[in-house]
C-alpha cells in the first residue's frame, strides 16, 4: 500500500493505479478503493474512478465519488451520494440532522453548493453555501 501512495505523490499514476488493482484483487476495503479510485482519477478516467467507488460507504469514498459524479457531468446521483440515499427526506428542505451526514463538513457543503448551483438550484445552493 506505501508503494501506491508513494506513486499517487509523486503523480506517478499509471503505476498507482497497476500496484492499486493487485491490491485490491488481494485485500478488498474501502481504503483501497479510495486509492485506487484517486489513481484513476490522477489518469483522467472518472468512469473507471466511479464504478470502484460505487456501493462505497465511508466519508471520504462517497465525497470522492460525488467528486466523480461531476466530473461525469452526473450531477443528481452526486447530490444523492452527498446526501446518503438512506436518509433523504427531503432535497429542499434539509434537516440539520441530514447536513451532519454530509462527508467531510464544510467542504462537503460547499460542493453540495456547488452541484445545486449547477442544477440551477440556486435557493438550495445558497443554504448549503451558508
């Protein structure tokens, strides 16, 4: 695992990405997955990114698929990924119960913002933003 974070810092993607598929082909995790979904990123191949990280569970995998998710122009399952599928109510009227779910904080906001702004929600965006 230090040899694919070791390639993915030095921008060395390709071979991230080959050391990160053997190790997921031996240990599969979501911390693997997370690795190997930034390789492919690092690549310039979201598809590939998405379709690791889908059914992912943790904070972080889900804040990097809805980082996926816009750069494949698919922006209501980014919202969704945001919002956990298990706990939407309501995607006007969010509960503060709902935004404490939102992986990583603030910055998880604000691309949540950020998606809305690009869905022409411009009322929602701005509550994500505050």
């Amino acid at each position: 695992m230090e040899s694919a974070k070791n390639s993915l810092r030095f921008e060395l993607y390709s071979n991230a990405s080959f050391l990160c598929e053997r190790l997921l082909a031996q240990v599969d995790n979501e911390e693997v997955r997370l690795l190997l979904a930034e390789s492919y990123l690092g690549e310039g191949k979201a598809y590939k990114a998405h379709d690791v990280l889908r059914n992912c569970k943790s904070p972080p995998n889900r804040y990097k698929q809805a980082l996926t998710c816009i750069k494949l122009n698919r922006l209501a399952e980014a919202e969704k990924v945001l919002l956990d599928n298990n706990n939407i109510r309501s995607l006007s009227l969010m509960e503060p119960e709902q935004l404490r779910k939102v992986p990583n904080g603030a910055a998880g906001l604000y691309l949540l913002g950020q998606i809305r702004e690009l869905q022409s929600k411009q009322k929602e965006a701005v509550k994500n933003y505050r």
